[in-house]
C-alpha cells in the first residue's frame, strides 16, 4: 500500500497575543500534519489554542493584537505563512486550497446578502466563471450538501434558515470551490443531537466524493472518536498527546486525555451515575508556567512535574502515538 502524502505539515508553530495584560501565548510550539484524504480532529477545552492554531494556518489573526512569531505550514510543498496575509497567494490559497467552516455560520455569512449572491461571489473569486455559471455552481453545491429545493434557497437570506440549513451553506462553499482541506472549527455548535450527527454525517460524505482532507476542531472528544483517523489534543497553547483514534480511545497516555474520555457522558451509565469532571481551570495563558501546565489539575502530577521543565511530546506507545507526561499513564492504572 502507497504510503500517503502530507497534504498540510506545520512545524513549530507560535502565535501570541499583545495585551495590556502582556504576552498571551495562544499558540506556543505547534507541529501537526494532516495527510491527503485524512479526517484529523483537534481536541481541547475552549481557550486551549485549537481555533487560533487554524486561523494562523490561514492567516486570519488579526494585528495587532496577534502576530505569527515563527513556525511554517507547509501547503503542497509551499510555506504559506511567507505570503502575506492580503497577497494575491495568500487569497488564492483560502477557499480554494483551504476551506474553514466557521463555528458560528450565521457570523460568517452576511444577514443582508442573499445566500446565492454570497456562494457565488465566492465561487468567482477563485474560478474563471460568469455570473450564471457560478450561481449554476451554486445550485449544485446546494443540492450536494443535502439542502433542499436548491433554486428557492438561493434566494433566501442567511436569517431565513435554521442553524443546520446555515452550517449546510457554509459546507456548500467547501464543496464549491472543490477545497483541498476543509477545516471544520466547532461545526455541530448550538445545534440538537440529531442536526449534529448529520453534519458531522456530511462532512464525511464530503471527504469521500471530493476526496479531499478534513480537520475537525472540537471540544467534545466523545463526537470525533467515531469520525477521525488521528486525534491531536491541545492543553494551554500546546499539543499534548497525538496518535490514531483507536490508540488515544484504548490507551490513553497524558491524564488530561484520560480526564476528557472520562468526561464523555455513557450511555449504559446508571441514572444515579455522577459525571466525571476535570478539577480546577486551565492556566493563564499570559503567565504560563515552565513546569507541566496541566501539574496543578492532575491527580498524578508528583515533584518532577512540578519541577522540572514542561515535558515534551515524545513517544508513548506504538509508533504513532506520542504524549507531552513526565509519566507513563495507562487507562488501567485509573
């Protein structure tokens, strides 16, 4: 079996925010890779860094108070943060070699713009079309992604449509501009059981017919376990622990990673069940320690944790499956 090509490859990527409170390092040493036709999901609790790691990528972080202090992602052999962020290649690589799927379509999609007008604004930014052809276009990318009487929902306004219709809209641009790499930022926020599990159900279909790459960021581990091919989990800027869905399910290494899948609420569970839930709050991240940022909530943490300087990823088990723990915590031992 061919072995597969790194679609996208970020290599020690940092990213810090400028505040009157000081430095805030959102995104502190990152590296990650997503293969071409893979489905990655980036996991974390909210501030955890997942979100501004994708916008870096795209180079959406807005300066100041932001700035991309290093690191590199490369795109299909080419370093994409060289570009600036309003050149021509930097335009040319949204949309039409990576799509993002914002958490939140409806602040994403213009309220007085027509849908129709908005997909093919979109679409004839990046391809070589008439006004008909690229509402045509339109039409198609509606029908694909499962919503119905396309023609009519061209015309309607974002605020017309549900949640899931809008979440729908956002994926049609994905598939209209036949993306490399769609990045999926929250996509099953504020929706019902039922609507996230037909997103989620989509997104599939769409990795599938247009045979391109997928990045879920997500806090809820529970949803992507049954989707995503890797998992990176994210704690205060950083990767903690990476490796295949079935290895962090099984085998759990960082006791954060433990403390999330023990989070995940089981549905064979007694009705007198108390969830399990991760003690204290994440660290600030304008005052970052040097020691194991997760040391003051960890139930394992001992003096080396607190200590000795923060743990890098190194491998934990299998040759895949890294984790950032002075200790080598297995599921069993909890």
């Amino acid at each position: 079996m061919a072995e597969k090509k790194h679609l996208l490859e970020v290599n020690h990527l940092k990213t810090s925010f400028f505040t009157d409170s000081g430095e805030v390092k959102a995104v502190n040493d990152v590296s990650y890779y997503v293969d071409e036709q893979e489905i990655v999901a980036v996991v974390g609790e909210s501030g955890c860094g997942k979100s501004v790691t994708q916008m870096s990528v795209m180079q959406l972080i807005q300066s100041p108070p932001g700035k991309i202090l290093g690191g590199e992602a490369i795109l299909e052999g080419r370093d994409i943060l060289k570009f600036r962020p309003d050149s021509k290649e930097m335009r040319a690589v949204r949309g039409e070699k990576i799509s993002m799927i914002f958490q939140e379509p409806m602040t994403s999609l213009n309220p007085v713009i027509t849908v129709g007008k908005q997909l093919t604004e979109v679409i004839r930014t990046h391809k070589k079309v008439s006004k008909k052809d690229a509402w045509q276009m339109g039409i198609s990318a509606l029908a694909s992604v499962g919503i119905p009487e396309p023609e009519a929902r061209m015309k309607n306004y974002p605020f017309e449509m549900s949640g899931g219709m809008r979440q729908r809209v956002m994926i049609a641009v994905a598939v209209a501009c036949n993306s490399r790499l769609i990045v999926a930022d929250e996509p099953t926020t504020a929706l019902d059981v039922t609507t996230q599990a037909q997103v989620m159900e989509l997104l599939l279909d769409v990795v599938d017919k247009m045979k391109t790459s997928l990045i879920v960021v997500t806090h809820n581990l529970g949803l992507v376990t049954r989707y995503a091919d890797r998992i990176y989990v994210m704690y205060a800027g950083r990767i903690i622990e990476s490796g295949t869905t079935e290895e962090l399910m099984t085998k759990p290494c960082h006791p954060y990673t433990i403390g999330l899948l023990s989070a995940v609420p089981k549905l064979d569970a007694d009705e007198q069940t108390h969830l399990t839930t991760i003690e204290g709050a994440p660290p600030d991240l304008a005052n970052l320690p040097d020691v194991c940022a997760f040391a003051p909530r960890c139930p394992y943490a001992d003096e080396e944790c607190k200590n000795s300087t923060h743990p890098e990823l190194r491998l934990a088990d299998g040759h895949t499956h890294f984790a950032a723990c002075h200790r080598k915590i297995r599921r069993e031992e909890t």
